[in-house]
C-alpha cells in the first residue's frame, strides 16, 4: 500500500476496523431482508463492535495521528510509536485520556497547558 502518493492512512487498525463494520453491515442488511430485530440488533452490536477494534487497535499504536506522516512510515503495517502519549487533535486519543500537554511560550516563558500527566511536547501555541 506503500505505492500510494498520498498518505492515505492505511494502517492495521483501519483495515481490521473496515473488515468489522463490513461484517456488520452485511448483517445489518441480512437483517432488513428477514425482517428479524434480533438480527438487526446482532448486526449493529457488530458494528459497534468494529468502532471499538478500531480504537483500541489505533491506542496500540496500529493506526495513525491525525495528519500526514513521513514517507517511510506510509506502510499498512508501520507501528506509530507516539500512540502511547497520544496525538495533537485526535479524538480516539482524547477519549481514552491521553492529552497531549501544549508548551505555550509568553514573553519568554514557557507555560505546560492544562491536560493529564502525558509528558510536553514541545509545540507553540501562536497568538
């Protein structure tokens, strides 16, 4: 998946939470065929089901930040080593706690933002 000249966030977490939530679409439409709630139920458990594979894949760091990353790491099966502090703007990071704590520098001062105990990175906040 590499070939692509976009990084179009190809990652295990993506695939396996695609893989999922197809699963539990075909359900879902089995279940509008049939008529049956309680396979209309089983198939939108399923696709919950994929939102949380999805998230708790890109927490372990199979998925990607949000943003491009560098080339060498557009691979499908690239590990992101920063999963673990959590990611500038992402949402599934957000979720799960792990706030990314901003270093705002004012007249030569550098003040931590509020967030959780993640270490600063050192990010500048123009105002």
């Amino acid at each position: 998946m590499s070939a692509h000249q976009y990084d179009e966030g190809h990652t295990v977490a993506g695939w396996t939470g695609f893989a999922v939530a197809t699963v539990g679409t075909v359900v879902l439409g089995l279940g509008v065929c049939t008529v049956s709630v309680a396979i209309l139920a089983a198939g939108l458990g399923i696709v919950a089901v994929s939102l949380l594979v999805t998230w708790a894949l890109h927490l372990a760091g199979w998925g990607k930040p949000p943003g491009r990353r560098p080339r060498e790491q557009w691979g499908w099966r690239a590990r992101d080593l920063t999963a673990r502090e959590g990611h500038p703007g992402c949402v599934g990071c957000r979720l799960a706690g792990r706030r990314v704590r901003t270093v705002v520098s004012y007249g030569g001062e550098v003040a931590a933002g509020a967030g959780s105990p993640a270490p600063a990175r050192a990010t500048e906040n123009v105002r």
